[in-house]
C-alpha cells in the first residue's frame, strides 16, 4: 500500500474556534458603536450565531454561503434596530466581516510547523465547511496555502459535510481512494461520521489527538510507512 493521502478540516482543526470567537467580538464592538445600538456586543454576536447556525442546519443539502447568512442577519440586526440599510452597510459589513478574519484567525499552537513537516512526508489537502474568501486569505497569511495540494470548500461543492459529495469531490481531486486516505477533523458529526460514510480513515481531533504533537506523532505512528 502506498502512503496515505491526509485531508483536513479547517476551523477547529488547523485554526482555532477561541480566535474565531474573539474576532467575532471585536466585529459586533465595531458595529454596536458605529449604529450606536443599545446592545451589548455579545449580545449582538450571540443573536448573528443563533441566526447563521438556523440557516446552516440543512447545509449538508445545501450550503448557503457564510458571508451571506451573515449579511441577512446584519440586516435583521439593523431593521430590528429602525436603521436604514443600503448596499453600502451591506459592503461594510463584509469588507469588515472578511478583514477580521484574515487578520485574526490563529492557528493552533504547533500546527504550522507539524503541517510542514508532513508536507514533505505526505499528500495533503483539505475540506471544509467555509467560503472561499475566507480560507484562502487566512491560508495565505499564515503561509501555508502551498501546503496544500487542493482545497475543497462546501460553497464549490454546494453541500456541507457529512454529505458524501464533498469527499467525493476531494478525493477526485487527489485521485485516491477512500481507503488510501485520511480524514483528520474535530466534529464527531460533520468530520468522523461524514469520513465514516465514505469509507475514509479517520482521527478524531480533540479526542483521539488532544494537539498537533499529539497528532503529528499518531500520523506517523500509523502511516509514515504505508502501514
């Protein structure tokens, strides 16, 4: 057998969700101070989570781009509030929206130096649940994107994991076969269940591997060798 293809997942995985969080909150400060709304900013972040998450339960049979889940409930936001929206909030509020995101998304500690490493061992790529103008800028950034082989996002697919279109897609990509692969996410439904249905190997991260040591060292362990 020859060395496994590894696929990951994005958010939760290689970056983590306390910086995803955080730059959440330094956008709701900005626009709780811009519209002089009589909200907290965690509250106006609390009511954008609730809103997108609603909007994402059917995404693994269709996926409704991020951006735009978020641009509807600024909307809601603001009309609830009695303030006029044009296209130009609407161009704000993204351009806000995709800076804070490219400028603030962290990766995990070890992640970038681990991912390096088993560039040179093995093939990599990733698939995500995430629009294109949010992934590729961030992997820019942290100067990784060449990393990668390919990238597969659920806004080109138009299904969100755990549908089997989006590994199906990857895999194309790649040219491997399920069983000649490796799916490495933090979800138990979206990432361990969707490579489940699709015959991938996985490892649950966050469970099995607790960080990047952790994880680089049971990579190795299993499939430096084709094992």
């Amino acid at each position: 057998m020859g060395k496994k293809g590894l696929f990951f997942d994005f958010g939760g995985t290689i970056v983590t969700d306390e910086s995803d969080h955080r730059l959440h909150l330094m956008m709701t400060k900005e626009i709780v101070e811009k519209y002089r709304l009589n909200l907290t900013p965690e509250e106006v972040d609390a009511f954008f989570s609730g809103f997108v998450k609603a909007r994402l339960l059917t995404s693994h049979e269709k996926w409704p781009k991020i951006i735009d889940a978020y641009k509807n409930a600024f909307t809601v936001l603001l009309t609830a509030n009695k303030i006029r929206i044009d296209e130009r909030d609407l161009q704000y509020f993204e351009n806000l929206y995709l800076r804070l995101h490219k400028d603030y998304t962290e990766p995990f500690p070890n992640a970038i130096d681990v991912l390096r490493e088993l560039s040179r061992e093995f093939y990599m790529a990733i698939i995500s649940d995430i629009d294109n103008n949010i992934i590729f800028p961030v992997l820019e950034k942290l100067n990784i994107l060449n990393l990668f082989k390919h990238i597969t996002t659920s806004e080109e697919v138009g299904v969100g994991k755990p549908n089997p279109k989006i590994f199906e897609v990857a895999l194309n990509k790649a040219g491997l076969k399920p069983e000649d692969s490796v799916y490495i996410g933090n979800s138990l439904k979206h990432d361990v269940e969707g490579a489940k249905k699709i015959g991938m190997e996985y490892i649950h991260f966050g469970e099995e591997v607790k960080n990047w040591i952790e994880l680089k060292n049971e990579i190795i362990r299993r499939y430096k060798n084709g094992d």
